[in-house]
C-alpha cells in the first residue's frame, strides 16, 4: 500500500513509499533535502520490516534538531501502521 507523509522540523517536503500487507518497507522517496543521503536512506531500508526500521532509526537526530529525515521517515512508518489496522 502506498503512503505520503509530510515531515516537520526537517528539509524534505515529503516522504512517500510501499508498505506491504507483511510490513515490509518498499521504495523509500524523499522531496526535497539531501538527495544522495536520502536516497541512502531508501536503498538501506528497502525490503526491512518497518518495526526494524523504526527501531533502528527512531529517536536520531539531524545537529541541534529534534528530529532528523530518518527520525522523520519512523514517524511515517508508524502512522502508516496504524492506518492498515
């Protein structure tokens, strides 16, 4: 299932990618912000399950941000969970 999300106190615009029925994260794609970095970030996590990712990822943060577009992409993952319940 494909989902959008709009990330908050980071550069990108927006995160979009597959979720499947098995929880599987598919075709990671970030708007805007670090292209090479983020693009890595989408290879990485390609075909893990989203509670590994968010698990891996959760909580990092980008300088003196609270946040960062990994921190962002968990954020989506788990909104995109609760949304296939």
């Amino acid at each position: 299932m494909k989902f959008e999300y709009v990330p908050q106190g980071v550069c990108p615009r927006l995160i979009q990618f597959d979720l499947s029925e098995d929880g599987s994260v598919h075709d990671v794609v970030y708007t805007g912000g670090c292209n090479g970095n983020l693009k890595a970030i989408g290879k990485l996590v390609e075909g893990m399950p989203a509670d590994k990712v968010i698990e891996i990822l959760q909580g990092n943060r980008c300088g003196l941000k609270q946040t960062s577009c990994a921190d962002q992409l968990t954020k989506a993952l788990e909104a995109a969970k609760a949304q296939m319940k």
